[in-house]
C-alpha cells in the first residue's frame, strides 16, 4: 500500500529548505557568545576569541548596543569559508592574500585594520637545528629541515600555515618525512604538542605571552624578520546579505574607533604585564 506525505507536511520541509539552505547560520555551532542582545551577529575567528579579546569587545559593544556577538571558532581559512558561504555575518582574520580575493570577487566588504601581533619560531632550549643563529625566517626553516628535527605544522589552512607555508616557498623546501608532523589544531593546542614533544613550531606572539608559562621546555630562538609580522582585519558581508550584516559593520566600526583600539592596546597588560596585541595605528606600518 502506498504512503502519502500530507500537504501540510510538504509545504513546511519547502519552507524550511527555502529559509535553511545549506550552510545557513542556524546550523552554526556557537562556541561562546558575549552581550546582552537582543540583536545579534556571528563572527569567525581563531586567537582574538581563544586568547579573550573577541569576549571583551563582545561585551563592551553589547552592553552599548544591545547586540550578542556569536563567535564561530575557526582558523582564517576556515573564516574566510564561511563567509563565503553566508555563514556568518563577519569575520577576523591574517591572510592578507585570502583577504584581497575575497574583495576582488565581491562576496566580502568593509576591510579594515583591527591591529598586529607577529610570529616567533620557538623550539626546545637545546636548539639542535641552531635555529638562533639564523638570520631569516628561511633560514630558520632550511635549518630545520637540514637537521630534519621535529616541526609542528597546523596544516589546517589557518592564517599562520599559510605563513608557514609562504616561509617554505622561500626556502625553497618542499617539507617531508618523520620530522614533519601535521597536527590540525588551533594555536594553543599545538604549542603544548611541541613543548611535550620537544619540537620546533611558529606561534603567534599573543598565544606565546599567554601560554608560555606552561611551555617551559621551549623558548623564542627567532623573531624579528618583517615577514613575520601578522596584521589582522575584518570582513564582513555586504549589506542585506545576512540577518546580521549590519550589526557586523556596527561591530567593525566600534573595533576601529578610540575606544575598541583602547581596548586592543591594553588587553593583557594586567594579566601578563604586556599587551597581546598591537594597535591598528602601530600595524599600519606594515601595511
């Protein structure tokens, strides 16, 4: 005998599948969210939501326009996918290359500058790959693989493998073998892998302030070369695209103004006796 769907039933899957295409926001997984509400917008990040920041600007623009900000938690790559898609009303993000694309085709407007941090190369205190005495990134990473001794890689599309990655490309190594682990996982994860491991890996400066405590067995053995400095921007998507757009742009505008880079240039200075980050005023030099 045969089964009939009722009508009512029907029109209610078309109506879901109309407002609920694939990847729309409803299916998001929240990772954390900041502010009152009740308007609301998502934004994609990976550091500024781990190490805090994304909750102390959430909070201080909630309370100011009564707006919950959701943070997605994802690498920049990742991000920058999920704008795309209309996942997310906004996002965070250092890849500079990725960024240009994304306003070149149109899909992502209003990028600005937010502010900095910048990579260091760290590895275990004995150096056996002599990574101190480099005098470029490159070198540091021909270094390594000349001793082929253990190097995390994030491999997971994030702003810092695309660095690490453009690193490579310079030295002219295509890294392979034992030596070279992929971890695909976010910032603070892999550090711990490196300092458990004794291996060789490129964190961000903010992660590294924030978690060294916890890494004794590693320490700086580069820093300094211009190509490690690591501008962040925002993106988000034109108006009217998503429900959030224009809360986003809201958002984008509190960060750039006097009182979100107040907040950018103070933040971890009681916790950890430095700020994690750069203002958009000191970034712009590397612009």
């Amino acid at each position: 005998m045969r089964k009939f769907i009722p009508l009512t039933v029907l029109l209610a899957l078309f109506a879901c599948a109309a407002v609920c295409p694939p990847g729309a926001q409803a299916a998001l997984k929240i990772t954390e969210a900041y502010g009152p509400g009740p308007g609301e917008f998502s934004l994609a990040t990976g550091s500024p939501g781990e190490l805090g920041l994304l909750k102390v600007l959430g909070e201080a623009f909630g309370q100011k326009e009564k707006a919950r900000l959701n943070w997605v938690k994802a690498g920049s790559g990742e991000s920058l996918d999920l704008l795309k898609e209309k996942s997310v009303d906004m996002i965070m993000v250092h890849a500079p290359k990725a960024e240009k694309a994304a306003l070149d085709e149109g899909w992502a407007v209003n990028h600005a500058l937010i502010g900095s941090n910048e990579f260091y190369i760290v590895g275990p205190r004995k150096d056996p790959a002599l990574v101190a005495k480099a005098k470029s990134a490159a070198e540091a990473y021909a270094r390594i693989a000349g001793a082929q001794a253990k190097f995390f890689s994030r491999g997971d599309n994030s702003g810092t493998h695309k660095k690490e990655l453009a690193i490579w490309k310079t030295a002219e190594i295509s890294p392979a073998g034992d030596w070279y682990i992929v971890h695909k996982g976010f910032m603070k994860d892999v550090l711990l892998r490196a300092n458990a491991e004794q291996g060789y890996f490129m964190t961000d400066s903010s992660t590294w302030a924030a978690v060294k405590k916890d890494v004794k067995g590693l320490k700086i053995l580069f820093r300094g070369d211009k190509f490690l400095v690591n501008t962040y921007h925002t993106l988000c998507q034109p108006e009217g695209a998503t429900p959030g757009a224009a809360m986003a742009a809201k958002f984008i505008a509190f960060v750039g103004s006097p009182a979100g880079q107040k907040i950018i240039r103070a933040f971890g200075k009681k916790e950890h006796g430095a700020s994690l980050y750069n203002d958009a005023a000191y970034a712009r030099q590397y612009e």
